[in-house]
C-alpha cells in the first residue's frame, strides 16, 4: 500500500485493521498455550509460563528493535519509489536476522537458568520454566524469521497477507497444543513444542509471500536510486533501529524484576499474573496496532516529502486510538473477574488476576499516548531521544518507584501500579520532543 495518497482515515483503517487482528492472532497464536495449560495441567505450569515471558521479551527486546529500524528504512526508500534499494536493503537485512537469530538462540538457552535463578523463581516452578524456555529458544530462530518478514511487508504497505498466515498458523497451533498436551502427555514443554513448530510454519509462508512482493516492486528510474551498498544499510538500520533494540532489551530485562517481586507473593499470584499479562497483551494490541500504522504512514510520507501529511495523520492516529482505548479500558475494568475466570477457576487466582487487571486497565490512555507519541519521531528519522524518554520512564522511573514502594509495603497492587505511574510523565515528555521534531524537519523542507 502507498499511504502517500489518498484520504488518510480509510489508509488508516485499511492498513491497521488487518494489522490489529494480525496482533490479535499472534495473542491468540501464544495464549492458546496459556489457555490449555491452565485449565489441563497444574497451577505451577501456569506459573511456570508467566514466569518465563519477560526472559523471552527480553532477548527477542533487541531483534524487535532492530526490525523496527530496518522497517522504517524500507518505508523511507519505498516512500520515495526507490524500488532497486529497497531490493538491496532485503539482500542484506534477510541473512543478517538469520546471523542475529542462531546467536540470540544460543544466548537464550544459556541464559533462561540463570535469569530464572536472579527473579527467584520457586523450586517448584523452576524445572517446568527452564524446560519450556529450552524448547523455545532451539525454535527461535524461527519467530525472527517471521519477524523480519512481517516487518519488511509492513513497511511496503502490506498488513493483510501476514493476517491470512497468523490465521492458518494459530490453527495449527491449537491442534498441535491438544495434540501433544492432551493425547501425547507432554504437558507444558508440548505446548512449546506446538509453538516452535507452528511458528516454523509462519516463517517459511511469509517468507515466501515477501520474496515474491519484493519481486514486484518496479525499480528506480533511471540515476535516481540511492547508494545502498552493504555497509550503508547496515548503518543505517543501526542508527535507526540500535536504541530501540537497546530501550526493549533493557525494559524487558527491568521487567523481569517485577516478575520477581510478584513470585515473592506465591504460586497463586504467578498464576494471577500470568493470567492478567494475557489480557494486558489484548489490550495493548489495538494500541501497537495503531502506533506502527502511524509509524509507518509517517516514514513513507516523510520519505515522499509530505510533512503535511504527517501531521494529519498524527491527529488521525490520536482520534482512533483514545477513542478504542477508552472503550476497551472500560470493558476491562468491569469484567475483569469473569475475564480472568475462562484461564483458572482457582478464587486466589482470579482474585490477583483482576486486582492487577483493573490497577493497569484504569490507565491505560497514557500507554497509548507514551506509545504513539515514541513512534512518529522515529518516522520521520529520529530514534535516539524518544526512545531514552521511554526508558528513562518505563525502566528508571519504573524501577525507582518499585525500589521505594516495596520498602515501605507488601502490596501486590502496589507493586502492579508500577507499570501505570510510569505512562503519564512519559507520555508528557514524548509530545514535548515530537513537536521539535516537527520543526526541525519543516525547517528543513523550507531551505
């Protein structure tokens, strides 16, 4: 899709539609492991699960930051109908996610113990974690194949074929769930079996829909193709996608420790939380949804020249998500306990479940917004200082409060509220730098 022309509310809602419900299927495609698991094993598989995703986050935190670099690089050229680049960019970007995908398998396999060892994870959660970490990482390399690819069509404009592959794969892992949970009896390391295997599947797919979209793409004029040899790219997603990467690694890694203080209150709390993250994932879908619609509408006008533009669908892309958010806040806070009820009827466990849901629900516009308001100055070429301001906010601040509160209270919920303090100064200090940029690129339109 070329988001340079055309009404942007119907490119908005044309490209973050099959965008959101792709993100709804990739949920769906990791909670059908949580959803098995926790109502046909025991609670210390459930635990065992959420125990174990902030150790994912946090080595896939720099993949996906580089992905985002390398993404708004391809819109930067495809934006500019720079077709012979973008063609070039892919030769090098597609082996290099493979390099970057062997390495972060193996760092992952060595250090699941060690990290599940620092949060302290119970004796009797910690083999069932270490096992199912084990698995999904010998397949990871797997999920950044997909990653890539995802992305690179992302960036060209196409958010509908990696909808239709997440459908067939989500499909897949089900049965394979049932299969070798129910009927084979592997229990939780079954279901990361289910998961490797069917995420091998969404590779190989998309990989193919790109090589042939890549195909495609008519190349530059003649003389007007930008020089893009390896070492230029390499910089470039780099500088792009580096401090993003670096800010997701570390925010993931600082979330880790908030797993450690929620062990601190028991199985039945670990099992809580791993309910209610699922939810919190959900919700924050239309939200990435619409932020990496906006990211990407911003590089590709950006690349064209249209600063204009940028501007209407910045305010298109605030007016979306405030309203959705609004709503599916509400939804969340008033039906938190029967929400948390369809994953374990265990009253402890719903009781943490929707304590936590509703102490993050109540706040989540100021996610968006911190969201949002990061994503566009990347657009538009600037990815250092927003994302400091997200680290600076979601991991000092995040983690000077935890520091301070668990000193003076033994608080569940107060521990919970760590992740909402955190949005409203971010989300503050993200419009501030977003209107410099603003400036700063009309300045130089100007010259």
């Amino acid at each position: 899709m070329d988001m340079t022309k055309g009404g942007i509310l119907p490119v908005f809602v044309s490209f973050s539609i099959p965008l959101l419900l792709g993100n709804l299927f990739q949920l769906l495609y990791n909670t059908t492991d949580i959803l098995i698991v926790g109502n046909y094993c025991d609670t210390r598989s459930l635990a065992a699960i959420g125990a174990s995703s902030n150790i994912i986050f946090t080595v896939l935190g720099l993949f996906r930051g580089l992905t985002n670099g390398a993404g708004i690089l391809v819109a930067h050229l495809y934006g500019a109908k720079d077709g012979t680049a973008v063609r070039k960019a892919f030769r090098v970007i597609l082996p290099s996610s493979v390099v970057l995908g062997l390495a972060l398998s193996a760092f992952g396999i060595f250090i699941s113990p060690r990290m599940l060892a620092m949060i302290s994870v119970l004796e009797e959660v910690f083999e069932k974690a270490n096992s199912y970490l084990r698995v999904y990482f010998a397949g990871l390399l797997f999920v950044i194949l997909y990653g890539i690819c995802e992305g690179i069509l992302r960036s060209i404009g196409d958010s509908k074929r990696p909808l239709y592959v997440l459908a067939l794969t989500v499909v897949l892992n089900i049965a394979l769930d049932f299969l070798l949970i129910l009927y084979a009896g592997q229990g939780l390391v079954g279901a990361a079996y289910a998961t490797v295997i069917a995420e091998g599947v969404s590779a190989a797919v998309v990989l193919f829909i790109l090589l042939r979209q890549i195909s495609l793409i008519p190349p530059s004029s003649a003389g007007k193709s930008r020089e893009t040899g390896t070492g230029s790219i390499i910089r470039s997603v780099l500088r792009l996608g580096l401090p993003s990467a670096v800010s997701s690694t570390l925010l993931n890694f600082s979330n880790t420790f908030m797993q450690r203080y929620i062990n601190g209150f028991g199985a039945d709390c670990m099992a809580g939380w791993a309910v209610y993250t699922r939810f919190d994932q959900l919700a924050i879908m239309p939200m990435v949804s619409i932020a990496m619609t906006a990211l990407t509408f911003t590089a590709q006008n950006y690349g064209a020249g249209e600063l204009g533009r940028v501007r209407k669908g910045m305010r298109t892309s605030a007016f979306l998500g405030f309203s959705i958010i609004a709503v599916v806040s509400a939804l969340m806070v008033l039906f938190a306990p029967p929400l948390i009820s369809l994953f374990n009827s265990e009253p402890e466990v719903i009781r943490y479940g929707a304590l936590f849901m509703r102490a993050s629900a109540s706040f989540y516009v100021f996610c968006f917004g911190s969201m949002l308001f990061c994503q566009i100055p990347q657009g538009l070429g600037f990815a250092t200082i927003p994302t400091f301001i997200t680290f600076a906010g979601f991991v000092l601040l995040r983690q000077a409060y935890l520091f301070l509160v668990t000193r003076i209270s033994s608080s569940p919920l107060l521990v919970a509220l760590a992740y909402p303090f955190s949005w409203p100064p971010t989300m503050l200090f993200e419009i501030l730098y977003l209107g410099r940029c603003l400036k700063k690129r009309e300045q130089e339109e100007k010259k």
